[in-house]
C-alpha cells in the first residue's frame, strides 16, 4: 500500500553520513542466563553478519504493505480507519481510498505473510509455563550492548542505553545518555499487550538541546527544550499557532527570555501558551516548526514479551529493538514534492525502494533513518536482514496519519505526567481530537474487534458478547491496563507462539503471533473493493492527537449487521 520513490532532494548535505556514526556504547551490563532453545546449536555471536550477507536481496518487494492491510472487511469491519484518513498538519500523504480499496500493486495482491495461516497450537504445547517465564526474564539488550561495543567496522546505530540501569522518576536515563522515557497511549489494535507484546519509547534530541549558551550541560535547558517540542507536535492542526495551549513541566522562562505562558512576567512556567520561535540555549538558533523534529531527534522502541509478573507486563527480555535518527530536514516546498511523486509513483504500481543498506539504516524520502535489532534462534539480539527492516519502512514512511513520520510522541499525556516509563496504570482512554467518545471505544465499534483480524477470542469474549460492544463493561474499566493487558494464560501463551517463530527465523513470513490463526484475513486479494464505502463505513476523522482535557462518555454499542441489500 506504500510505495518508494527515486532520488531523494535534501536540503542536509554531508550530516547525513556524520549522524549514521553511533558512539559506541559506554559499557555493558552482565547478562542473565537464559534457556537455549532447543535443538538449535549455539554459534560464535556476531549481532550483524546476517544483516551484512542479505544486503540487496528482497524476495518480498511490498515487505512494507503489514499484515494487518489483508484483513477481511466483510463490508462491514473497519480497522483500517486509525491509519489511513485525510490530510493532516503537514502530513499530504490523504490515504482515506486504502479504507475503500485494497490498492496494492500486483505483486501486494498476493499475501505473502504466511505464518498468518500456520497452527502453532503444538509448538505452544511443547513449552511449559515455567520455561517460558525463565525465557521472557533473561536480558538479551546486555549482550547485544557488549558485542557492539569497540565495533569499528560497524557504522551502523550501536545501542547505548542501557536499559538495565532504568531511568528516574522524571523519565532521564540514569546512564546520562540523554535518552527520556515517555508515557503514552497505545496506538490501536496490532500494538495493544492483549495481542501479543508490550512496549516502551524513549526520546533523545541532539547535544545543542541538552546545552546551555556556554555549552555547558544543563538539565533545565533541556527538560525546556522538551516542552516547547512537546507543545509543537503534539496540539492538533485545528487549533492555530497563537491559540496553542499545552500544560508542560514546570520550566524556566528566563532560560530563553520569553514570556511564554503569556502572564506578564518572566519565571516559572507550566502551560505554554503559544509557541517560541526558537529553541534555547546552544540550540537558539534552531527555529521551532510544528509538528517537525529538529534535525538529529532520535527515538528509540522495544518490543517485549509479556511478563504476568513485571508492570504493564513489560518483560525483561527484548523481541524488537528500534531506533529512528532525523539526519535531514525537508522544507514545505520538498515535503509537498514527496507526496506528490508518491502519488504519482503509486498509481504507476511502482514498487517500493529506500536508500541505505541494513548494517547503515535505511533513509525514507522524509529525512529519518530506521535500524532494527530482532532475536536469532539462539534469542540474541541481531541486526535485522534487508527484508526485515524493509517491514518498518511502510508505517514510518508515507502512511496518512502520522505526525512526521512518528507515532508515539504526539500521544504523550501533557506535562511531568507524561515523563516516564512507559505505564498503563494511570491512563485512560482518550478521544482524538475532534471524536466524541474514547480512542479505544471507537475504533472498538468500528472494527468490531479488539484486533485488526478478529482474533482475540479473550477480548471478544469480555466485551463483545453477541456480536455488540459491551459500554457497560468498557464504563467499568479503571485504567488502560485493565483494559488492554491479556489474562496470564493468553499471555504465556503468545509467548510460546512468538518464540516458535523466533526458532524458526522465519520473521519474512511475518512477526505476528497467534493462539490460533486467524481466520478473517484474505490470502489473495481477489476483490479489491472492501465494502465500507457502501456500508458507509468508510472514517475520515482518524488522528494521532488525543484530547487530553475531555470527558467525553464512552462510544455507542454497534451491532455489526450485515451491510444493506
């Protein structure tokens, strides 16, 4: 559903190749032990020799088009709507027709994601409990940090941030990495812990922003730095420059001279009225543009495990380690260009091509550099193959919905409550902006599942009895974390699935893991109309930006009836 173009117009000329250079790692932690999977044979550990041998080879060139895009709609069944939706702040990608269409190129038109349709029913079997347990609780980030760490010959993102060592109450890498810890709301469906894995996401902006005029380090140049980002991505393109409220962390107004909670004097400051035109302290000179990150933010995501035992069922050991860089800005006039070529190359079937290789990143036509570390069949964590990475590109290229690229940031709660690691416990569903009821409710009723594929027994279980959605149960709900964490059993049990396909190394054929297969999901595209447009069930009001200030009821049950005539 996403394409790629050709040569790519940046205004950043030699950064690109100086931000693709990681500092090695400081130093790495010991590793716990962890069970060997059985019948695999331990290698010498060499985290990007496979990423390096697969350079070029895509057997599967739509790797960007995800699973999830061949659900069957039945006319009726909306998934699609949270991704694919109209224009956006500077967002042109207008995708809305993928709700209405499968518009795949020939080759999309078959799926190729085939561990879709394989049983892992004895494989699930075979694992016990407790191993499973002793498997999700061992540390395979230590390792990956150790083996990279004095790497020469590697230019590729070498992760620093040891995790191990956690982070504060406010969200700062206790490592002094520079890396925060935000909270935020889970994007819908594939990304909820009740199908499969829970997540974290850490931002770092580039050393002018954590400096101050001196260039001396300076914590509260920074945490203002963050506010006044914060402010710029995350209020909707509804509301105009001069009207933006955001609640911030409490910063200093005198850091930067300006008054920018709008009461007269210069002090303290929790509410950002408005936006700078600049950034403070070594970063002065850097203009402030809403919903674009400055040129060398970095954000980091894992993908674990689900632990019954660890908060938000955050297991210790990683499934995905995922880094994104901005090493190039793109003006208003070079963006409208991009999505205008992509238009153009997507109605010609063109198939999709980044710039870059696996053990350097690959560049998308927007300016971020995407690299990924996946597990081997031995469970350490190794440089993701051509086609492996080639999976990301689709969601963090030109998809309609998201804010430069990103997801996760935009979602932040405001303020120092939004500074952490990432929580359930505390978090509510939230509209969009511009919605009337919560985000999860919604999109709940529209796909009539709590997964794109209709899946989750457990899920329609407890809330879809009959076919309609249960708003008493969803009234009942105290948080996101009774709300969308799997009973222990479902939990162990994805587990067992995922580290099935881990042994088997088959992440081409697709890194989702089921109980079951699903069974509402097409094979071959044979109609490439979905239905929704005559259901009148096609959405335009999908948006990343969340009301944090409503108190808005939950959505209206809706009885999936079969679409008219």
């Amino acid at each position: 559903m996403w394409r790629r173009r050709g040569p790519i117009k940046f205004k950043a000329g030699c950064l690109l190749l100086c931000l693709l250079v990681v500092p090695a790692c400081e130093r790495a932690a010991s590793p716990d032990a962890a069970p060997e999977p059985a019948s695999v044979k331990p290698q010498a550990y060499d985290p990007v020799a496979r990423a390096i041998a697969s350079r070029g080879q895509l057997d599967n060139p739509e790797a960007t088009v995800p699973p999830q895009c061949y659900t069957a709609t039945e006319g009726r069944f909306n998934p699609c709507w949270s991704c694919h939706t109209t224009t956006n702040g500077r967002n042109r990608a207008n995708d809305l027709n993928l709700q209405a269409r499968y518009a795949f190129s020939d080759v999309a038109m078959q799926n190729h994601w085939n561990n879709l349709f394989v049983d892992r029913g004895d494989a699930i079997a075979a694992v016990d409990d407790a191993s499973i347990l002793q498997w999700v609780r061992a540390d395979n980030y230590s390792p990956l940090r150790a083996a990279l760490a004095g790497r020469d010959d590697f230019l590729g993102w070498k992760p620093e941030l040891d995790l191990m060592r956690g982070f504060g109450d406010e969200g700062f890498a206790l490592d002094g990495s520079g890396w925060r810890a935000f909270v935020y709301q889970p994007f819908p469906g594939t990304f909820w812990p009740t199908n499969g894995s829970a997540s974290d996401a850490f931002i770092r902006l580039p050393p002018a922003f954590r400096h101050d005029q001196k260039g001396k380090v300076s914590a509260e140049i920074y945490r203002l730095n963050l506010a006044i980002l914060e402010a710029a991505m995350t209020v909707s393109d509804t509301t105009p420059d001069n009207e933006i409220e955001r609640a911030v962390e409490a910063v200093d107004e005198r850091l930067i001279g300006l008054d920018l909670n709008a009461d007269g004097e210069l002090g303290m400051a929790t509410r950002l009225h408005g936006l700078p035109p600049h950034f403070a302290g070594a970063a002065a000179e850097v203009p402030v543009r809403r919903w674009l990150y400055p040129l060398g933010t970095e954000f980091l995501h894992t993908l674990r495990y689900l632990d019954p035992g660890a908060p938000s069922f955050r297991a210790r050991r990683v499934k995905e380690v995922r880094h994104a860089v901005k090493v190039a800005m793109l003006e208003d006039p070079g963006l409208r260009e991009v999505y205008q070529e992509e238009a153009v190359e997507k109605a010609l079937g063109s198939p999709p091509h980044f710039r870059g290789t696996p053990d350097t990143g690959l560049l998308n036509d927007f300016g971020w550099m995407y690299q990924a570390y996946i597990e081997d069949a031995q469970g350490r964590l190794r440089l993701q193959t051509q086609q492996e990475q080639q999976f990301c590109m689709g969601c963090h290229s030109n998809l309609g919905v998201t804010v430069d690229g990103s997801f996760s940031f935009v979602r932040k709660p405001p303020g120092a409550a939004g500074w952490g690691h990432q929580s359930l416990a505390e978090l509510r569903d939230r509209p969009q902006l511009g919605q009337s009821h919560g985000e999860i409710e919604t999109w709940l009723a529209r796909s009539g599942a709590a997964d794109e594929f209709r899946a989750n027994q457990e899920m329609l279980a407890r809330y879809f009895p009959n076919g309609e959605l249960d708003t008493e149960a969803l009234r009942a709900v105290r948080d996101l974390g009774e709300l969308l964490l799997p009973s222990a059993g479902r939990a162990l049990a994805l587990d067992k699935a995922y580290l099935a396909i881990v042994r088997e190394q088959s992440f081409e054929h697709g890194r989702d893991a089921f109980v079951s297969p699903p069974e509402n999901v097409h094979r071959r595209i044979e109609e490439p109309e979905t239905g929704l447009v005559d259901a009148g069930r096609v959405y335009d009001d999908g948006r990343l930006w969340l009301d944090w200030e409503s108190e808005a009821e939950p959505a209206f049950a809706v009885r999936f009836a079969p679409p008219p005539g």
